[in-house]
C-alpha cells in the first residue's frame, strides 16, 4: 500500500520533452470541457425519441432508462450479429462480455458463433473504428457514443424479449442515424445552452492550464466539430469571456478527421452574429473564429509543423492518430476512465486480490508438471479460483465489461490503439498543472516477455509443500 498509483499524474508511452513544445493543440469536448452525468440521459432520450417519433419504433421502447454503468468505451459491436463485446489487443473476445441486448451470451454460443474466440483482421472495424467494407464490427471509441452503445443495446432488449423479426444492419443504422440527428439538429447543444450549468462542469483549472501555458509564451489553438456559438458559451463559463485572447488560432465545425485529410476544404470566417464569410483566408487571425479548412491549409498558414506541436484530445482515433502517423505532432490522450480505475487500483481489496491471482498463476506454471492424479485435481481447483478470481477482478471496474484497459492479463484493443497514437495520457488537463512546462516525460521501462524470468525461475518458497497441503485438504 505504500506504492499507490497517482491519479493525476500523466503517464508517458513516448520520451517527450515539454520543453520542446512552442505550440499547444486542444479539441473542445471532453477535452477543455467535461459534461455531468445528466448529459449522456439527454442524449439517450433524445435519441430514444427520435427512434418512436421519426423512424417508427415501438412506444413501448420508452420505458427504458440510460444506465450509466451498462457499458464503457472501447467496445465492439457486431453489426449483423448484434452483440457488443469487448476485444483484446490480439482479437480474442473476452468470454463472460459478450452481450446481446441486455443479457450476457453463454460462452459455448460465443464461441459456436465465431469459431473460437479470435476475430479475423477482416471483420474488424476500418481504421476509425467504423463499420464498412464490409466490415462487420464497428468500435465505439468516443466518450458520446456511450448511450449509443446502451440504446442498442436497450432496443435490441424489447425485440428479443417481444420475439419481434427484425434485421440488425437496420437497427443499427436506425440507432446510428438518431444519435447523429441529435447533435446535428442541435438538440445536444440547445439544450446545454439552455441549463449550461447543469450540463457543464465548471472546472477553474481549464483557465489555469490555458493561463500557465500563455504566461510561457506558449501558442495555442482549438480545433474542434462543435459549432461556433455551443463552444463560445461553453468557453465564457468555464474560462471567461475574454478566452479567445488565449488563442491564436479557433476553428469550430472542423468535421475531424476528414479536416487532417481532406485537402480541398477551404476556411470561412464566422462573424460576431455567426454568419459566414465569403473572404479569402490569407492569414489566421487572433481573436477570430474559422469554420470547416483542412489541416494542410492550416500547416501552410501557421507554419505549425512536427514536433514542436502538441495536441490534445479524448478521441484516439478522431484526434489522434493522423497527426502522430501522417505528421508528426506529439500528442495527449484524455482519458477521464483514468482517474476513477486508478482510485480502484489503490484499494487494499483489488491489491490483495492481484497479489494473489499473480502468486496462483505462478503456482499453476509451476506445478503442472505433476501428472499424478491428486495433483492434477488440485491444479483444476486452483484453475477454477484463478477463473472466479479474474471475473472478481473485472467486477471492481464495470460489471459487464470490466476494465478499459485490461482483459484479464492483456491489454485491450482500446489500450493498443492508446499506446500507439497517444505519447502521453491522462485523466484530465488539470494534470498539466502538477508538472514544469520543461519537464520531460519518460515512459517506464517495462520489462518485455523474454527479459523475465519464467515463473519456475522465481523463488516462491518451495511450491512443492503447498500442492501436498493442497491434497490433503
């Protein structure tokens, strides 16, 4: 207990000096700004409601509520089969997460129904976690799409209950569709508008971190898929009303991540009253707000290239991955997840328990090499203890699913994607202000598979009496 993890630190999967950035990138939502609970109940609601009012939908679908702790980023969902699951970071299904509707599918089904456990590089999502080409799965990474992942879930719970025929491809689309109408028919945004401090929580810190990094002569910039007004009333709550004078650069409605790969989109200026412009862009203004371009343009303007360039965001894919893969700028991941499955970590419960899973593994490795009859039934019970130890495991995270990061001992396909596009991570901005704007940030040395040594090699106290003990109880 003495080596507790520490919340709001930043953690590092790339060497990265702070002292190198000039110039500091952030998306908007989840990422300068962070929503209460009651923001993903609108968003199902709305949904939900455009499901009976719009697309036809059994009334009867109303009755159900957003649960909040049903599902948890990162997910799949098997389009045609309709079942969200959750996959690790070599493709293999976690057994005991795999949902159809409400209700849990028996292992024996999963694995009758995909052959295994393993799903093949072709049936995954395409590079944005998107479901096309064919592609039967379809990832859930952003923070919203949470109730989305819940309302499919809640839908595909009153056909299966009601013994409804119904085609999944086209629920899917249907629940889709509405989730997007909610945000671009403004119902999302109007609403916050409407009760901002219901919606919005009020964090100081943001106006701190942006202050700090101003008052190092640090440039910086916003690009965000929000519209114009929704981000200048968000920004005036939590940061005041002259923030953009903390900007350099704002860009509203960018469409990310066709704005990091669309080449032909030009930038229009917003007015005061939020009117477009129909000017030229030759210069990106201070205090001036552009909406859609592309980020080529923006290269070509600012002059912003490499690694000198820091950008923020909670979407791996959206935010992330073309800036570090196709241009070289750092970037950070905003995992909110972090902070709480960190405070989980701490307790004395979860670290008696992993103590214990890690000793039991190390038990069984060793030990099987006894074939006798006893022996063997020991280790089956000891199999069964790890088994029931694993699901302890996952319930001190999330029920159905688990952790974000792990499925039992691998990383998930969440964190895979997170390791590669992210070089640091962290459960908010306000972790900016426990650290020097020049401190350097290394990644831990992490011992690979072949550099430990293999558990027969560790000394665990002469295995041997504990498996005879074993026998005799």
């Amino acid at each position: 207990m003495s080596n507790l993890l520490n919340p709001d630190a930043i953690f590092s999967n790339n060497e990265m000096s702070l002292s190198d950035i000039e110039i500091y990138g952030f998306d908007y939502d989840y990422t300068l700004v962070f929503y209460s609970k009651h923001l993903h109940t609108l968003i199902f609601n709305a949904a939900r409601d455009l499901l009976i009012n719009e697309h036809r939908y059994p009334a009867e679908i109303r009755k159900y509520e957003y649960d909040p702790n049903f599902a948890i980023r990162g997910l799949h969902y098997d389009v045609q089969r309709a079942v969200l699951m959750k996959i690790d970071a070599f493709h293999y299904i976690q057994l005991g997460t795999v949902y159809r509707g409400l209700s849990v599918v028996p292992d024996e089904e999963v694995i009758e129904m995909y052959e295994g456990s393993h799903v093949p590089l072709e049936q995954m999502s395409d590079f944005y976690g998107k479901s096309s080409h064919g592609n039967t799965m379809k990832q859930f990474m952003d923070i919203f799409s949470l109730p989305e992942m819940t309302l499919l879930s809640c839908v595909n719970e009153y056909f299966l209950h009601n013994n409804v025929d119904y085609e999944p491809v086209h629920l899917y689309k249907d629940v889709k569709d509405s989730i997007r109408d909610v945000h671009t028919k403004g119902i999302m945004y109007r609403a916050i508008e409407a009760d901002i401090e219901k919606y919005i929580c009020y964090a100081e810190q943001t106006r701190a971190v942006l202050a700090k990094l101003a008052d190092h002569g640090k440039k910086m910039f916003l690009i965000t898929n929000s519209p114009s007004s929704f981000v200048d009333k968000g920004m005036r709550y939590i940061v005041g009303k002259d923030w953009r004078d903390l900007f350099d650069v704002v860009i509203v409605q960018a469409e990310k991540p066709n704005f990091f790969n669309d080449k032909r989109r030009p930038f229009r200026k917003v007015n005061e009253k939020g009117v477009l412009l129909w000017d030229r862009i030759h210069k990106l203004q201070k205090g001036q707000i552009y909406k859609q371009g592309n980020l080529y343009e923006f290269l070509k303007l600012t002059g912003w290239r490499g690694s000198k360039v820091l950008y923020f965001g909670d979407h791996i894919y959206s935010d992330l991955a073309d800036l570090t893969l196709k241009h070289g700028w750092r970037t950070g991941a905003i995992i909110p997840e972090l902070r709480s499955e960190l405070k989980i970590m701490n307790t004395e419960q979860y670290i008696q328990t992993m103590t214990w899973l890690q000793t039991l593994t190390g038990l069984l490795e060793q030990m099987q090499v006894h074939r006798d009859v006893e022996s063997q039934l020991v280790l089956q019970e000891w199999k069964k203890e790890r088994k029931d130890m694993r699901d302890m495991t996952k319930n001190f995270f999330n029920a159905q699913f688990g952790s974000l990061f792990r499925t039992d001992q691998n990383p998930t396909y969440f964190l895979r994607r997170l390791s590669r596009f992210a070089d640091i991570y962290m459960a908010s901005l306000s972790c900016l202000l426990n650290y020097d704007v020049s401190h350097t940030f290394y990644p831990r040395r992490t011992p690979l598979q072949h550099e430990l040594p293999a558990w027969s090699d560790q000394p665990l106290a002469s295995p041997a009496p504990l498996l005879r003990k074993a026998q005799a109880e």
